[in-house]
C-alpha cells in the first residue's frame, strides 16, 4: 500500500487552476517535486497538510483521509516550511519541547526522540543553544528535527535549502537521502532547483498546475536527449 496516495486533485484561486487534476501514489523513498515558481508546489503541500481542501480529489496518508481525518493524518506527517519557524529567543531543546508538547508527547519522550534526531543530524551538541546563534543550516537541522520527532512516515520540505550555502544545501540533502534509506521514511522534497531533482529516487516534474512526469531522475534525462 503506498503511504501517500493523491487523486485528481484539484485547487483553484478564481479563476486559475494552480493544481489541476493531480494524481499520484509515493512509497518509501526520496521523491523530489520540481517545477518552477507558480508551479503549484506549494499549493499542493497547503493540500497535503489540511490547509486548504481541494476542490476536487482526495488525498490519504496512510490510508487516512486528509478531508475527514486530518488530525490522525497530521500525527503521521512532518513538515519543514519555506518561512523558517523557529523561536529564535528560545535553545533548540526548548523549541523541540514545544514542538512535542503541542503533539502531545509526554516529557520523557520528547526528550528521547530529540536526543535521537540531533545525534542523527550530528548536531547533539547545540541542543542547549538559543537557536538565534545558530547558522543558517543548522537552523535548518532543528527544523528537520522538529519534523522528525514524531516520527512521522511523510516528511514534506517545501524549498527547504532556500538561503542556505552550497554546503550546507548538500549536507541537508544527503541526510534526508539517509534517512530515507534508514528509516523507510517517505520524503517529498520541493524544489526548483535541477540538481537537488538529480539526486532523489524519483522527480514529481510539476508546471503551471499539471503533474507532467513521476519517474527516476535517469529516465527524464533519458528522456530530453
Ligand atoms: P509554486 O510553489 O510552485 O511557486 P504556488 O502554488 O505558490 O506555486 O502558485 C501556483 C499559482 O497559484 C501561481 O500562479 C500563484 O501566483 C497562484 N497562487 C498561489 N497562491 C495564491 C493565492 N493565495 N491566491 C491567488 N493565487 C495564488
Ligand atoms: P512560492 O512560489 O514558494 O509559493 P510565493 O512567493 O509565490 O512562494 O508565495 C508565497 C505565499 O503567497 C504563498 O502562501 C502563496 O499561496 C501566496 N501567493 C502566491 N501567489 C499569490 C497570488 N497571486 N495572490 C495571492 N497570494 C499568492
């Protein structure tokens, strides 16, 4: 059974059709979401995370309905933003435990599951910091590991190296690839960007509202040529 399942969706704003009769079924694995700006990327993730609900279509996590069980879907869901949403005033770990109380885990794990998510993100180490006087990719870091506290099967990162430097970019990229590979996790990663595109499992190409392709980054390359 996949673990994000999207059918013919459809959003409109008036009169444009920013997602027009989108379908697709994702697994395991590090699925890259390339198109341009006003693709319509970020009205599909606004779709996928309850924010807006589609004119047309339905989307399940898990089985879940995005439409009638958001709270159970969300549960099984992280999300990185565009918009960094850190409390820069407060350390990593009191912005984990807000992160955790609002998801109602108890302290014990919360503590747990951060320890686990910074130590896989090799930034254990900053847990005490105020996230104010942390670099731009390990802000980045948190925020990952924020998403990944719960857990969660889906983990969606909406332009998420946006301002970060080359290193930084690659560094982020090759955890999520890890931790796809490690955990099983289900990644949807949008981007613009070509190269970031190269480096997934499979390429959602996205354009002015259509899903134009959903295969292996070789095959569309094949495909041009
Ligand atoms: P992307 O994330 O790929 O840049 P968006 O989903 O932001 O694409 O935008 C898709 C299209 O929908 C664009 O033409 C954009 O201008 C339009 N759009 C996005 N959000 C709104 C909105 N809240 N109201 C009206 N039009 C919008
Ligand atoms: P992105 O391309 O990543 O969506 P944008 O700068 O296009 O970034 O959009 C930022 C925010 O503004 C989004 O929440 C989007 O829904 C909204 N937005 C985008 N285009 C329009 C528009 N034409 N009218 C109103 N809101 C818009």
């Amino acid at each position: 059974a996949p673990i994000l399942s999207v059918q013919t969706v459809s959003k409109h704003y008036g009169k444009l059709c920013a997602v027009n009769q989108v379908s697709f079924q994702l697994g395991s694995g590090f699925h890259a979401l390339l198109g341009p700006n006003g693709a319509g990327k970020s009205t599909l993730f606004q779709l996928l995370t309850g924010l807006f609900a589609p004119d047309q279509g339905e989307i399940h996590l898990n089985g879940i309905s995005i439409r009638h069980e958001l709270p159970q879907a969300l549960a099984q869901m992280g999300v990185v933003f565009q918009q960094p949403a850190l409390d820069l005033d407060l350390s990593v770990q009191a912005n984990l435990d807000f992160y955790g109380r609002l998801h109602g885990m108890n302290k014990a794990n919360i503590r747990t599951r951060s320890h686990a998510a910074l130590t896989q993100l090799e930034i254990a180490e900053v847990s005490p910091t105020p996230c104010r006087h942390l670099s731009g990719g390990n802000r980045r870091k948190v925020e990952l590991a924020r998403a990944l506290l719960t857990e969660p099967k889906l983990l969606l990162m909406d332009e998420a190296t946006v301002g970060l430097d080359p290193a930084s970019r690659a560094t982020l990229l090759s955890y999520v690839q890890r931790l796809c590979r490690e955990q099983g996790l289900s990644v949807l990663w949008a981007t613009h960007l070509i190269d970031e595109a190269e480096a997934a499992d499979q390429v959602l190409v996205m354009h002015k509202g259509k899903l134009l392709a959903h295969a292996p980054p070789a095959a569309l390359i094949a495909q041009t040529q």
